[in-house]
C-alpha cells in the first residue's frame, strides 16, 4: 500500500461519526436496492451487523456517550434486530428500518455552520475606505 493510500485510509477512519454515517449509507443503499426476497436477506442481515456492533460499542464502558443516551440507541438497536427479522421473513416492509437509519444519520450530521459575513470588497464591492 502507497503513503498515500495509507493516508487516506487513516484519514477516512479518524472520525468514528463519520465512519458511522458512512455505514449507515451503505446500508440504507442495500435496503433500498434489494429487488428480491434473497437481496433483502443480505441488506438487513448487513442492517443487524451494523446495529450489533453499534450496540456493543454502546454497552461498552469506554463509551462516552451519556447513559440515558447510550439506553435508548440500544434500545433501537434491539427493535432494529427484532424488525428485521420480520423484513426476512417477509412479514413487514423495510421502510421503518430505512426511516430509523436515515434520523440516526441526520443525528450523526451536525448542521451546517453559519455563514460568517462576508467582508466588504469580497462579494465584488469596493472595499470601505479608512476615513482621514
């Protein structure tokens, strides 16, 4: 492997939320793209790896989260896995695992960062002049 490459690769897994988010991109992909009974196995059996490793994470003592938080997303995790197999039984429909995925996703985003004004001169306009 090149400097390079490395150093992508260590730069794309510096940060755990975008990691995460990546993950659950991935995997709302496979849900949404799963067109047969077979497909559908293989997305939410990728779903519930997710959310275990999410789960375990969250149970860890390492975690920094806040407790109550860290109660709920397991919490989420456990219906995650319950639901699924549903989806693999072909007793439900993906879509709320699709919907829990995409507000955790929104929750791994911030927002965006306000605008800071722009300076006179920068949007085409002449700068002001110091008064003498």
């Amino acid at each position: 492997m090149s400097v390079n490459a490395y150093s992508r690769a260590s730069q794309l897994a510096a940060d755990p939320r975008d990691t995460e988010y990546r993950a659950f991109g991935l995997v709302i992909g496979k849900l949404m793209a799963a067109d047969s009974p077979a497909k559908m196995v293989e997305a939410v059996y990728m779903n519930n790896r997710l959310w275990n490793v999410l789960a375990a994470d969250l149970a860890s003592p390492d975690n920094r989260l806040p407790q109550d938080l860290r109660g709920r997303l397991i919490s989420l995790a456990l219906w995650s896995l319950r639901y699924g197999a549903k989806v693999m039984a072909g007793e439900a429909d993906a879509a709320p695992l699709i919907q829990v995925n995409r507000e955790i996703m929104a929750g791994l985003r911030p927002p965006p960062a306000a605008t800071p004004p722009v300076p006179d001169g920068a949007r085409g306009m002449p700068a002001a002049q110091p008064a003498m």
